[in-house]
C-alpha cells in the first residue's frame, strides 16, 4: 500500500524536520507492548533509516499507534520510508507467536 505524498517544506541544506504518525488498522490495541515487540520496531526502523538515507532522531511506539521524527530531503523520500517501516513492522509482528494469521 503506498501512501500519499506529505508537504515537506524545503529548507536551505536541503534537508526538513518531519513528524510521521502512523496508526493501527480501525485505531485497534494490537501491539501490545514487549521487549520483542520493540525489537521488532527498531529493526524496521533502522532498516529504512539505512535505505532511505533519513535521519531518525526518536521514536515512539504504543499499542494502536507509533510516531517517528525524521529528517528527510524530500516528500518521496519521506513517504516511501513511511511505507517501508509500516509493511516491515507489519509482516514482523504478525510472526509473533499470539497472531493466527498474516496482515
């Protein structure tokens, strides 16, 4: 599933401070909160920061939501590390043994 382009103001360096937010599928408590659980996260996060060419300045991740601050170069840099952590962290977590099916 590919996201929309988000605004992304340019800057003189060439790089912007941005806030993504990402939310669970009908905002349902299905991350319960687990050292394997962060793991995961992390994981994908690290992963993208590393495809992307992004700055990761911090994150936060809660049962139905997670938020990420970034400094990207432009809106397709931004939406493709989007979907990137997304479907990654998604395919991960429903490998966790409470899940009956895949996403």
């Amino acid at each position: 599933m590919s996201y929309r382009l988000c605004h992304v103001p340019p800057r003189p360096n060439g790089e912007t401070f941005v806030e993504i937010a990402h939310r669970c599928l009908a905002g349902l408590f299905l991350l319960r909160p687990s050292n394997r659980l962060n793991a995961i996260v992390l994981g994908a996060l690290a992963r993208a920061q590393c495809k992307h060419r992004v700055r990761v300045h911090g994150c936060s991740s809660l049962s139905n939501y997670g938020h990420v601050l970034i400094n990207a170069g432009s809106q397709k840099q931004t939406s493709s590390f989007k979907e990137f952590v997304a479907s990654n962290a998604a395919r991960e977590v429903s490998l966790l043994p409470r899940w009956r099916t895949r996403f």
